[in-house]
C-alpha cells in the first residue's frame, strides 16, 4: 500500500502566484516592507478585522514572536531576566525568548486546554521574582483569551507576549475575545493551514507597539538610517508576501478542502466509538488531526500500528521542553501534565486532498 505522510501541504500553484511576481518584476523591490508586504499585511488586517497598521509582517513565525516580546517587554535585564513560558509547546518559543536574552522558565498547563493559565503563572510568580515575561501559547491553534491575560498583565505588572503560531483559523473566527493590547504571534510555516512557506505577522495593539515591532525587525531604523534599539532581520521578503497574497485569493476553497477531510474523520472516529479520542478543526488548526490516548502505553501501541500500516504520524511538539536534550537537566519543577501530554497525543495524516480510502486506512489502524 501507498505510504500516508503525516503532512503533505500545498501552497499557491505557479499560475496563482505568476501576477504577483509579475508585480515584482515591475517593482524591482524584493524586501524592505515592500509594496507587497504592505498589501499583504492590510489584506490580513480586513480577515483578521482590525486596522492594517496592527498587523506586522514578519519573515518567519518565530521572528514575528521575537518583535511581538521586543515591542513590549525590550530585552532582558538584571532582575527580570526569566521567561515564563509552558514546557508543551514548540521549542521555538523558548528559543525566541532567548533571542531577547531571557532564561527561560518552563510551567506546567491545564490539563484540559494544554495551556499556561494566568493561575498557574501566578503561582510560579509567587516562587520567582526574576521572571520578566509570560509567554502562553495557543497549543495547536487552540487560541488563547486575551481578557484573562490583559486582567494578569495590570495586576502583576509582568508583560504578556501570546505565541499563537497555529491560531490563524480560531484567532479569525473571534477576534475581539483573541485580539487586543497583547501582541499575538502568527506562524505562516508550510505546517500551518494558512501558509507562505516562512514567514508569520505579530498583532499589535497600535502605533507605538507597531513601531517598536517594525524596528526590531529592521536593524533598529525606523524612517532613518539609525539602530534606536536591540534589533535583528526578521522582515518578510517579497516573494513570501505574494505567497501569501496569492494564499488569501484561494483561502475560501482551501479551507473548505480541510473542512472535507476533517468531517471524514469525525465520522470514521465517530463510527469506531473513538470520537473522545479525536482533537481537530475547528478546536484547532486545520493541518492537525490530534489522536489523544489515555495512557502512554496506549499511544505506543498505536504508533506501532500506524508504523506497521506505513502510515505517517508525529508527536508534534517531541518531547516537553524540560525534556529536550538542549533545556534537559536544568533545575525546575516536575511538569507532570506536560510530560504526560506530550506522549499520549500524536498527530495523524492531514492533506487538503486527502482521500476518504487513506482516512478510513489511517482510523483502522488507530482502532
């Protein structure tokens, strides 16, 4: 049998994207927030319904976090040198808070929505002063309430930075309770539903944010040739703006394609009597379809299955943080819900035109 990747994205074909590169050619611009970032950066802020000037294009998903952390917090400095951050999640967000100089944190998460909840962020307050930043994550695009981390942020005086990488779906289906004062980081990597290949944005909350955003991306320089602050480049080139311009043209039909697949496996799930079993769109983003087992003996034993099907499959995220082998032996507390996460949940096939034989063939090997 065929072998099912875990992943098979597709982006915007040649002939979508040949009127933007078109447009490039006649341009003769290629990076330097070019008339095609900018276009892109307004047509998100109409999805998203906010105004063009919040939302800051960025050249890969942890760069748009790295601007979002700078814009706020500014880089580490003695006293408030930690980060607080939740050990599921992608390591990219413990790397961008270091990127900014920030020792990093690792808290536990609610069980239930797998996130750092400002509860938990105040206990680890509580047992260390030094922490200067929170960062919660939308795991898997499960998005993150803004009110309850802006409540957190006024009564702790600690900034809040949301990494959202995945979020591009449930962030745009309210973003009035997911958009607001704290910056919210987007991944526009080919993983993500909504992709350019690289790249991502940071919503911020207005003029000043958007600017200190822009320079932390850009050299510093704002309007001028002068470095005013700790800076790198992290800007969007061009051709990943016509990518993702070209990527909003056909976004209803793509979407659509990945509400297809996703109702194939509820109803295989559903027909097993697993469905408790299935984490998917739109709870998350639409390139997840998440298998979550009760035991970690339960998740080795389907891993086998699927292996034995040559059938594709991932922990997404590997291992908790705390576990990795870079952040592995560093003091901290036991993360029990973390760990455990981590094992039991693993990310089954997901492609825009996958076939209802390859879904029945990947829900048979789970069952």
């Amino acid at each position: 049998m065929k072998h099912i990747p875990v992943l098979h994205p597709r982006l915007p074909s040649a002939d979508r994207l040949a009127p933007y590169l078109q447009q490039i050619d006649a341009n003769r611009v290629y990076s330097n927030f070019g008339p095609l970032n900018m276009e892109f950066g307004r047509r998100l802020g109409e999805h998203f319904g906010i105004e063009a000037g919040r939302v800051i294009c960025a050249g890969t998903g942890t760069a748009a976090l790295v601007a979002g952390i700078l814009a706020v917090a500014g880089r580490a400095e003695p006293g408030r040198h930690v980060a607080l951050l939740p050990a599921f999640t992608f390591v990219g967000t413990a790397l961008a808070a270091e990127l900014c100089g920030y020792q990093v944190r690792f808290c536990d998460v609610d069980p239930d929505r797998w996130q750092l909840t400002p509860d938990l962020a105040r206990a680890a307050l509580e047992q260390d002063g030094s922490i200067g930043l929170a960062v919660p994550v939308a795991p898997f695009g499960r998005p993150v309430r803004q009110a309850p981390w802006a409540e957190f942020q006024a009564n702790t005086g600690l900034p809040v930075v949301i990494d959202a990488a995945a979020a591009f779906e449930t962030v745009a289906a309210n973003p009035d309770a997911f958009l607001g004062d704290l910056p919210v980081a987007l991944s526009f990597h080919a993983t993500k539903s909504f992709a350019t290949g690289e790249g991502g944005c940071v919503f911020v909350a207005g003029p000043s944010q958007a600017r200190l955003a822009i320079q932390a991306l850009n050299f510093g320089f704002y309007t001028s040739r002068e470095c005013d602050s700790f800076s790198f480049n992290g800007k969007l080139s061009e051709y990943h703006a016509a990518v993702g311009l070209a990527e909003l043209d056909g976004w209803r039909d793509k979407s659509a394609d990945f509400g297809r697949v996703v109702t194939l496996y509820r109803r295989e799930f559903r027909d097993r009597g697993l469905e408790r079993m299935l984490c998917c769109a739109p709870e998350t983003c639409s390139s997840y379809v998440l298998a979550c087992f009760d035991t970690v003996t339960e998740a080795n034993s389907v891993k086998k299955s699927l292996a034995d099907a040559d059938i594709g499959f991932r922990h997404w995220y590997g291992k908790a943080l705390h576990r990795q082998n870079y952040y592995r032996g560093r003091d901290g507390p036991e993360l029990p819900v973390s760990e455990s996460l981590a094992e039991r949940i693993i990310g089954l096939p997901m492609a825009q035109d996958l076939e209802p034989a390859a879904v029945h063939r990947v829900v048979q090997a789970v069952a």
